[in-house]
C-alpha cells in the first residue's frame, strides 16, 4: 500500500467522484482508476460500487475512509517532525472553525505564526455549527477546530479545551438607539426585528431562547450563510445577534453595537484529536492557548 494509492482514495470520498478527484490531482482519470483497482486488489475488497458514471463507497470504503485520512496526517506529522528538527516549525494545519471564531481567535493565531513561525501554513475550512466542527476534526479533515458550544464538545478520541467564554452582541441599523451607555437588556429587544440564522447554530438557539424569554420578538428574514447578517443589518433589515468576534468589523462598518447586561456568554473550543499530531498542529494549539491566556490576563 502505498501514500499515494491513499491520496488517491481520499480524494475521490472528498471530490465525489473519480472524475472531480483527477481533476483536483490534476492526475488523467485513467492512471487514477488503476492506482485503486490497484489498492482494491492489495486489500482483497472493492472499496467503490461503480455504478454508471458514479462512484459510491461500498462498506470496506467507508470503513477506510477515516483511517485513511487518520494514516496520512500521521505520515505528514511524521515529516513535519523530521524536518522541524533541522528547519524550524514548518507545515500546513488545516483548521476547522464557525465564522466568528474565525474572527477571533484564528486570525489572531495566524497572525503571530506568521511572526512566530513563518514555515507553517493554515488552511480555514468554514463549519456552520460546532457539531460540524467536531465532525469534521473526528473524521480527520481537519486537524484543529474552534468552535462556540454551550456544552463541552466530545467524541471519541476528541480534546476539547475551553479557550473563553465568548459574548453575544446586538449589532442594530445605524442610527438605532436603545438601551443605556452601549448596554441592553434583554426587555430592551422587545419589538425588534431580526434577521437571523436557520436553525442548529449557536446564534440562533441563543436568539430563540431570547425570543421565548421576552416575547414580542420577530423575524424579518432568517438565512444560511451568515456573512450576509451585517450587510442585512446595515441596510435596515433588521438587528442581529453577533458574537463578539465581530466588533470590530461591525463598528467600522457603522452598525450600532451594544453589549448584553448581564452578558449573554457561550463558551468557546478548542478541538483536536488525540495521538500524533503535526508540527504545524502542535503550533497552532500551542500558538491558540497562548494568545487565549494573554487576553485572560489583559482582561483581569
């Protein structure tokens, strides 16, 4: 069995098909079916059911399918482990994370690697909801996540440390006045409208439990990408829920932003597998827990 026969199997479970596989491999279609028919015949299995053009994962496939990804981090941590020792931290980590936590805390990590370590690489992969970040960390697409979960994340294999607990902020149209010296309560939403996010996100059970709390709260549009919420509320749509990754980004675009009293809070994770891991990996955890500690400090 060889690194590139599983190359091979893994991306075409990820692309769908052998046909999106050679093209992302940028490998003729051809040399990729042996390469398998190949693998298939050392594993004594069909590890695909080619049904017409399409390809479908028979149960030996799905059963390969996470180990495989699972045998070639461990070759990759493996290398990145040799030549750390010669050249410094050097790599690429791809990192799972929901679209605030992106915000804060990823970008802050990438920034000090690129002082810190400037051989390692982060691939983002965008998740709508941590049970998507976990998902994608547990069957080995990702080495690291972040993500925002009411309840520690858990699977088996999985570490999950609290990073900090993350504020909710009402981001309102410009021009919008409410509450008291850049704080609401939560009465203080009563009779707003909000454009919000369909449903198994962090933001919207919190906007939900609000809504069931306080009552008289509407929804002007509810959509699935969230990076069209600002936009939405810029133009007088409504008011949003945000975390408080977007502050910065929310304020400069000229939103009215304001802070919950008591403050609505959701504990944010860091998430990776046990076992090996990386160079670039180890980096990245180590790099995430450092800033988090420093901003804990700074907050005292």
């Amino acid at each position: 069995m060889e690194r590139r026969q599983l190359e091979y199997f893994v991306a075409i479970v990820e692309h769908g098909g052998f046909t999106h596989a050679a093209r992302a491999l940028q490998v003729a279609q051809p040399s990729l079916s042996r390469a398998i028919g190949k693998l298939e015949k050392e594993l004594g299995v069909p590890l695909f059911h080619r049904i017409g053009r399409n390809a479908v994962l028979s149960n030996a496939g799905e059963f390969m399918a996470d180990r495989a990804r699972q045998v070639l981090r461990d070759l990759d941590a493996l290398r990145a482990a040799a030549q750390a020792v010669g050249a410094g931290v050097v790599g690429r980590v791809d990192v799972a994370a929901t679209s605030s936590s992106t915000l804060e805390p990823v970008i802050g990590t990438i920034a000090a690697l690129r002082e810190h370590h400037p051989g390692v690489t982060v691939g983002t992969w965008s998740a709508p909801s941590a049970a998507e970040v976990v998902a994608t960390v547990l069957r080995g697409s990702c080495e690291v996540g972040v993500c925002g979960s009411a309840e520690r994340p858990a699977g088996q294999g999985l570490v999950a440390i609290h990073l900090r607990d993350e504020q909710f902020l009402l981001v309102a149209p410009p021009g919008t006045v409410i509450g008291v010296d850049g704080t609401v309560t939560p009465a203080d939403l009563r009779g707003l409208s909000f454009v919000i996010t369909q449903p198994a996100t962090a933001v919207r059970a919190r906007f939900d439990r609000l809504a069931a709390t306080v009552g008289d709260l509407h929804i002007a549009a509810e959509v699935g990408d969230r990076s069209v919420v600002l936009p939405m509320v810029l133009r007088g749509i409504g008011c949003g829920l945000m975390p408080d990754g977007w502050y910065d980004l929310a304020c400069r675009a000229g939103a009215e932003v304001y802070r919950f009293s008591p403050p609505e809070q959701l504990p944010q994770w860091l998430v990776y597998r046990t076992g090996p891991l990386t160079a670039a990996a180890r980096a990245f955890i180590q790099t995430t827990l450092d800033q988090s500690a420093a901003a804990a400090v700074e907050s005292e």
